[in-house]
C-alpha cells in the first residue's frame, strides 16, 4: 500500500504509513495498491450473498479503504442485496477519546471513503 501526503511524498508500507514520525503536519491526499489485488473468488461470493456487511471498525488510511481498493470489492457490495454498516472507532490513534460528535467524525470519514473510492 502507498499513501500519497498533500505534499507529494510517498510512503510505502501500512506500518510505515500507520506509525509515520515525520510531515505529521501534512495530510493523507490518496491511498493505492501496489501491487494492484483481485478479490477473492469466494469472498466475492460471500460479498454477494451477506445480509449484512460490517466495515470496521480500523484505521480509514491503512484498514477500510485498502480492503475497499482490492478489485472486485466494491462491485460486489454495490451489487449485494444486503445492509452496509460502517462502525466508526471510538478512539483515535493518539488513545484519546473523540471528544466532537462521531456524527461529523463519521460524515468526515464518508466523504474521504466516497472520494477514495471514486477515484
């Protein structure tokens, strides 16, 4: 996995990227797959078939949008008939509880998810 921050610099690796000491202050612009994955033929099929698929909850950056890039994925949850949940973390990463609502904190983390995975 490769993170791409608002500056342009790429980090190569989930821990490199979850555990980065450096350009803290810049942002996480994009998130890619490399190598590029297929999804799993049977993971497709349980996919298609659940009544209930539960995102999270995990990191956004380095848990939920890879599983997301993996191709096939979102095929197969756009075209399963069940629910989609998304459990928001009830942390962050500092260990500090989220203190704003988990209302913004959640429509933040959809627009990022929509964006990422749109693109």
């Amino acid at each position: 996995m490769v993170a791409i921050l608002d500056d342009g610099t790429k980090i190569f690796g989930e821990t490199k990227i979850d555990r980065r000491s450096f350009k803290i202050d810049q942002g996480i612009k994009k998130i890619y797959l490399s190598p590029k994955a297929k999804v799993f033929r049977d993971a497709e099929k349980a996919l298609l078939e659940a009544d209930l698929i539960v995102l999270g909850p995990g990191d956004l950056y380095t848990s939920i949008i890879p599983t997301l890039l993996v191709e096939g994925v979102t095929d197969a949850i756009n075209a399963s008939k069940g629910k989609l949940a998304y459990v928001v973390n009830l942390v962050t990463k500092g260990g500090k509880r989220i203190i704003f609502t988990r209302r913004i904190l959640s429509i933040k983390y959809l627009i990022i998810w929509e964006t990422e995975i749109q693109n």
